[in-house]
C-alpha cells in the first residue's frame, strides 16, 4: 500500500513538473553560477559546440 502510495505522488510530482517544466528551468537557470555550469558543460559535447558555432558564425543576418 505505501509502495502505491509512493508511486502516486511521484506521479503526480512528474506531472506537475511537466506542465511547469518551463517556469522550473527559468528558475534552475535564474543563478549564474549554475547558468555557467550548465552551458560550460553543454559547450563539452562536441556536437552542441558545432551547432552553435555555426549558427553564431554563419555570417547570415539573424532575420
């Protein structure tokens, strides 16, 4: 029964999380510490790095 119970509210957890998911990230993202970790970690893979270097890069006009 409180195993049920568990796997309810982690349901419902998941859920609210997901409806939120945008205002939660904002918030993750609000501290530059983290900000810095997250896209200093993102810029390591090496397929991020390329897709950003070329659009940052590209030489066309934004719009």
């Amino acid at each position: 029964m409180s195993r049920l119970f568990s796997m309810v509210l982690v349901g419902i957890g998941g859920y609210y999380a997901y409806k939120n998911r945008f205002r939660l990230v904002n918030i993750i993202l609000g501290s530059p510490m983290i900000r810095r970790m997250v896209v200093s970690s993102l810029m390591n893979v090496p397929y991020v790095r390329n897709l950003m270097t070329k659009t940052v890069f590209s030489g066309r006009p934004a719009f």
